[in-house]
C-alpha cells in the first residue's frame, strides 16, 4: 500500500477518533513519503542528466572520429 495513502487513512482515523497523536502519525508518515517521492525523483532526474552528458560526448567523440586526423574537405577549402 502507498505510504501516502496509508499517512492519510491513519491521520482520518485518528480524526474520527479524536485521537490527536494518531492524526500527527498519519501527517508525518504523509510527509515522509513526500520526502521520498522529491528524492526519487532528485534521482532520476540526475541520472537522466547524466545519461544526456554521457550522450554528448559520445556525439563529440563520434564527431571528431569522423573528421580523422585532417578534418574534413569542406573545412580546408575556403568559403565560396
């Protein structure tokens, strides 16, 4: 079960019941996967900026691989 949503179960319950230190647990337990939810998503958006840097350079790698040692025609040739 979601942590959220059992966070939200446990604060109605204690809502319903007048229990005050139950409505906090549910809150905190809310926050808690709120925390973790932020975090994999920190996560993940890190590594997709990783794998997008790792991506360019391939590219740049690839690029000057192509050109060879001299470069390419196109760029000894003056400009018409």
């Amino acid at each position: 079960m979601d942590e959220k949503l059992k966070g939200r179960a446990k604060e109605a319950a204690g809502a319903l019941t007048g229990d005050e230190d139950k409505k906090a647990e549910g809150r905190a337990e809310q926050k808690k996967a709120e925390a973790a939810e932020e975090a994999a998503k920190k996560a993940k958006r890190r590594q997709e900026e990783e794998e997008a840097r790792q991506a360019e350079r391939e590219r740049k790698k690839q690029e000057l691989k192509d050109k060879g040692l001299l470069g390419t025609v196109e760029d000894t040739l003056p400009k018409l």
